[in-house]
C-alpha cells in the first residue's frame, strides 16, 4: 500500500530541557530587543488564493474571503535562515551538534546541515487552523525562492518527491498554561484520526518531519481574550509593552496589548540532512535541480491527464485564477479533530 504523501518519516517524538537556561534567555533576548514582529500571514501571502493553496481550503469560495478573515495575532521573527545565523548571540545556538544530531538520526542521515531558525509569538487565539504543514525543499527550490502557495502545492500533489531534500525540525515550547494551548498532528495522513500533544510546555516540545506531516497548534490563552482585534491588519507588528509584556501596532497606533503570560512562543529549528556523500554533492553541486519552468510544466501535464478544465497562464507564479485551479485540484485537510481541541469558525474582521 503507498503511504500517503503527507506521512512523516516517522511520529513526532516528545522532548524535554531543549534548551539551557543561559541559551533560553538569550533568545528570548532577541525576541525582545530585535523587533517589532510581523504577522505570520503578513510575511508569506499575497492573496487569499495564495493562503488556500497553504492552509488546505478549496478555493471554491474565494470571492467571498479576503486575507482579514485569516488573521490571528501570531507573528514571527527570525534568528537565521538559509543556513546563515542571523544573530550573533544565538550563533552557537543555531549551530547546535545536539539539534542537528536529533534530526539526523530520525533520518538515520549521515550528514546534515542547520537550514532555519525561527520564532512565533502567538497572542490569545481561537483554534481556526485546521491543519498545515511546513514549507518542503527540493534540490534548486526551497521557501527562499519559492512562494509558499507553490512549495505547498507541489508537496501535496506527490509529482516531485525524486527531488525531495530531507528534514526535521526541533519545535520548543513555551506555554505555561493547561488552558488548551496542544500540538495537533496527523501522523498517518490527514484522512486518519490525530494525535496531540496537551499543555503546559516548558522548554518541551517535538521532534518532528513536519514538512511531510499535518499539524497544528491549538487555540491558546485566556478565552476571554481570544478575538481579534479592532484595527489589527495585515501590517501590524509586535512590540515590547514594558519589561515583560507585548502590544499590537498598525501604523504606530496600539491596537491590542498582551499580558506575558497569555502569549505562546515557540523556538522552530530546521535541518536538512542527507543519506551519504553522493546525496550532499547532489544537493550543493546542483547537478539534479528543479526550477520553476518544469515545475509548471510537470503540473500542467498532471492537470491534463486528471482531465482539468483550465486557461493554461502566460504568468502561473501571479495567475489567480490558476493558483485557485491547483488549490481545487489537490485539495487535501484534515476532517477529524480531537475533542479536547475542536476546529472553530473564523469570524469576519470588521472594518
């Protein structure tokens, strides 16, 4: 039986004291001094077709949504990418043998290289993701040079798995709360029930193949608190409030402000790594690569020989119409939910 193309290579597995204490400071010290943030949707997507494409929706209805009815106040930072450190004081950090060593081993990889660093800060949210996974590398294309609608649609349709570069990511949390607040996941595919991971995390977390698995973290926070708010648009940033606290920013107005102890953070590091020497020089000599025009080529011939009904574009990485014609396509999302941390109706942001 073919294993579904959002299987992990293996269940996440649990993980405690990731992270030291002088280590744990330090990056919540650039959290703090670094700033402001920006809203995770903000940095990634341009359009609501774009953000379908990612978060598992159809794309049937895209006249009737826009990029606000998305929001959630969970913004992002980074302490390096593309293997390069971004911050000096977390360079050991982000060069760690200890991360790298657990991501080759769920591989069984025999070399390896850090490839991301970054860092949510999640205000009090409901529980509106209904599962994603991470942004996929292949050998010539990656999320440095490739949208992260196009990365999702090109895992999901199974056509470039021969290019696929290895990963794993080491995900520490940082909720002390058991106010919901879990990590859903769905190890055997999005059609089978999930597993989860329940609150409080205190530099605990997973290690996990969360490019090829769907997950989520759940609602968090203080219920009371967990609605959008007024003001808050695709631009708005996360600021220091104080010594401990945060606040929400569009265009230099406060729109919101964040107790610490109702925000989630959470420390994302990613590695790729690579079965033997062959494997690496394949990847750094770019002697196998993808590149955006067989890409398109590849997913043109598959939506012909699905027998798709479509304008074939002159621009596809802009073409909306044909991006909402891929989502429909390849249309994959989680339908089972644990008890303990439904799936919630998005409420429309109001003007």
């Amino acid at each position: 039986m073919t294993a579904h193309p959002m299987t992990p290579v293996k269940p996440p597995t649990y993980l405690t004291d990731i992270f030291t204490e002088d280590e744990t400071a330090r990056l919540f010290g650039v959290m703090r001094n670094k700033g402001p943030w920006r809203l995770i949707a903000g940095i990634y997507f341009k359009s609501v077709e774009e953000l379908l494409a990612v978060s598992g929706g159809s794309g049937d209805n895209e006249e009737e949504l826009d990029l606000s009815d998305f929001l959630t106040p969970a913004f992002r930072g980074f302490f390096g990418n593309n293997g390069i450190v971004y911050e000096e004081t977390v360079h050991d950090i982000f060069y760690s043998k200890k991360l790298l060593d657990l991501v080759k081993s769920m591989h069984g990889a025999q070399y390896g290289a850090p490839y991301l660093f970054q860092f949510n800060m999640q205000g009090p949210s409901p529980g509106y993701d209904n599962g994603h996974f991470d942004g996929r590398s292949w050998r010539g294309m990656d999320p440095t040079n490739t949208p992260a609608w196009l990365t999702s649609i090109m895992a999901k349709s199974g056509l470039f798995d021969a290019w696929e570069v290895k990963a794993g990511q080491v995900i520490t949390y940082h909720y002390d709360s058991d106010i919901d607040g879990g990590f859903t996941y769905w190890p055997d595919g999005p059609d089978a029930p999930p597993s989860r991971f329940a609150p409080p995390f205190r530099n605990s977390g997973i290690l996990t193949d969360n490019q090829r698995m769907f997950h989520r973290g759940e609602a968090s926070g203080p219920r009371d608190r967990r609605g959008v708010p007024e003001g808050m648009a695709l631009h708005s940033l996360l600021e220091p409030d104080g010594e401990e606290d945060w606040k929400v920013t569009t265009d230099g107005v406060v729109v919101n402000r964040f107790k610490a102890n109702e925000m989630r953070a959470l420390f994302h590091y990613s590695a790729h790594v690579f079965t033997d020497m062959a494997d690496v020089k394949r990847y750094y000599d770019h002697t196998d690569d993808l590149d955006r025009d067989r890409v398109f080529e590849m997913l043109i011939a598959d939506l012909r020989g699905r027998g798709v009904v479509f304008e074939v574009p002159t621009d596809p990485i802009a073409d909306r119409a044909f991006i909402a014609t891929l989502t429909r396509t390849y249309a994959m999302s989680p339908t089972i939910f644990p008890e303990e941390a439904p799936l919630e109706r998005r409420r429309r942001v109001s003007a």
